[in-house]
C-alpha cells in the first residue's frame, strides 16, 4: 500500500492522483510513504521565500517532496553533475510538475535501495516522469 500525506496548500485529490501516477512510472505500488509540504523561509525583510527539495528517508520508507507554495513559480530542474550520467537541465511549468519530478527522483532511490544510490540515475527518472507526465496531460 502507498500512504500519501498532503501538508501543502494544494488539493489533496490532485496531489495523491500525481503522487500515484509517478510512483507508477516506476512500477512502485505498495511499502512507501509520501509526504508534500513546502519549505518556507522568511527573508531578514520578512519575505516569504520557497524552494523545492526533497529526499528520502530509507528506514521509515518515506519521501518527503517540499514544493513552490501557491503563486510563485518553480524553479528550473538542475541535476547533480558530481556523479556519473547526464542528464538536462529542464523547465518545470508549475507546481505539478515540479512534484512529479522530486517524487520520481526520489522513487528511484526507493528502488535502487539497499544502495549504492546513483543521483544521476535518479536524475533521469525525474526527467523521464515529467516527460512522460507532459504527454499523459495533453
């Protein structure tokens, strides 16, 4: 079974129909839990700024994805280039699809446990799910 969490200001309907839909990509049906929520700071001039992230918790067999929050614009995919592979920088049109790509790249790791955990591999995962997700949604 998948257990998914929304802490985010996003619909709950639709953040679980992504969530599932990703995990599909990968063939994960059961024994993960996902978590979304935003990661909000507040500036030294009482700005409210975000960013996405995410990683993934091996013990407790869960990932957490911290999205845009409602409004502002996700930033550009960059992956790791320490290790090996390539993979492109891509554009990510709103928030679904930046949590398509964080909860891909940190399926992957799911999947490549009990290691050694390849950031590149997880890297094209992320780029694969967000392709694959732009031609499911046209």
């Amino acid at each position: 079974m998948v257990t998914i969490r929304n802490d985010s200001r996003y619909p709950t309907r639709e953040i679980k129909k992504l969530v599932r839909q990703t995990l599909g990509y990968q063939d994960i049906t059961s024994g993960i839990s996902v978590v979304v929520c935003h990661h909000v700071k507040k500036t030294g001039l009482g700005q409210e700024r975000t960013w996405m992230g995410g990683y993934y918790d091996v013990r407790r067999r869960t990932i957490v994805a911290k999205i845009v929050v409602p409004g502002l614009e996700p930033y550009r995919y960059v992956p790791y280039t320490r290790k090996r592979g390539t993979c492109p920088s891509f554009d990510l049109a709103d928030w679904r699809e930046q949590l398509v790509a964080l909860v891909a790249h940190e399926a992957k790791h799911h999947v490549q446990r009990p290691g050694p955990y390849v950031e590149a591999d997880a890297d094209l995962a992320a780029y694969r799910a967000v392709t694959y997700y732009r031609e499911d949604t046209r």
